[in-house]
C-alpha cells in the first residue's frame, strides 16, 4: 500500500476519533448547561411560590385583622415558615453559585430533582391558601353585607 495512502487514511481515522470525541463532549456540556438553567429557573419558581404564599398571608391577616372576632392565631408561625423557606432557598442558591459549575452531572440532578420536589410539595400549599383567602373574602363582604343591613 501506498505511504501517502495510509497516512491519508490515518490522518481521516483521527480526525472521525477526534469529531466522535468532540461530540461526546459537547452533548455532555450541552446537558449540563440545561441542568444548571432548569435548576435555576427552578430555584427563581420556589422563590416566587414563596413570596406568593408571604403576600397572601400578609393579605389574609389583613382582612382578619378587620374583624376581631376572627383569630390571628398562627399567622407568626405561618411568617416564621416562609421565611425559613426562602433561608433555605438562600442555602441551595449559594450552593449552586459555589458548587453547581463544578458538580456532577449526578450532582446537579439530584439538586435539580430536590428543588422540583419542593415545588411540588409548596403547589398544594399555595392553592390552599388560595382558596382559603377566597373563602375568608367572601365571609367578610358577607359580614359586612349583613353589617350594613343592620
């Protein structure tokens, strides 16, 4: 066989290892960079939830407030658990800044999946208090209609 032949085809051998290779590594980042997004787009939802659940809470006990005879019982605790929420959101968001860009791909799918459970575990939440603060509006502008027709 001709040498020009065989170093042509050694040369084609190592560039296809080298394009196979490159491949490999670019889909690999490519998923690491959608991880490391949907893990933050995850982290920026929980916050929003939990600052939703903080207003509506805030909202709640305003109307409540209006009507003495309506307790306030719980409203410390429920404000004392957002807030260890959003501490805790503090400790993921300053785990992915420190750790995120040189964790596992393992790594950043566990965080990913934790944070979509809590998510998970806050939507229930969320719709209950919602409904909840339907509830109590409608029972107060029914007190207040009877209010007013005394």
């Amino acid at each position: 066989m001709d040498t020009s032949l065989t170093l042509g085809l050694a040369a084609l051998f190592v560039l296809l290892a080298v394009a196979i290779v490159g491949a490999f590594l670019l889909r690999r980042l490519s998923r690491r960079n959608a991880s490391f997004r949907h893990l933050l787009e995850l982290a920026d939802r929980v916050e929003a939830d939990l600052k939703s659940c903080r207003a509506k809470l805030k909202q709640a006990h305003a109307v409540m407030s209006m009507n003495p005879d309506l307790p306030a019982a719980g409203e410390q605790e429920a404000a004392n658990a957002v807030d260890a929420g959003l501490r805790a959101l503090l400790q993921h968001r300053l785990w992915i800044r420190d750790h995120a860009p040189t964790a596992s791909q393992r790594e950043l799918d566990a965080a990913t999946q934790a944070m979509g459970q809590t998510r998970d575990r806050l939507r229930p939440l969320l719709q209950a208090l919602g409904q909840a603060q339907d509830e109590l509006d409608t029972a107060m502008r029914e007190h207040i209609r009877q209010d007013s027709h005394l």
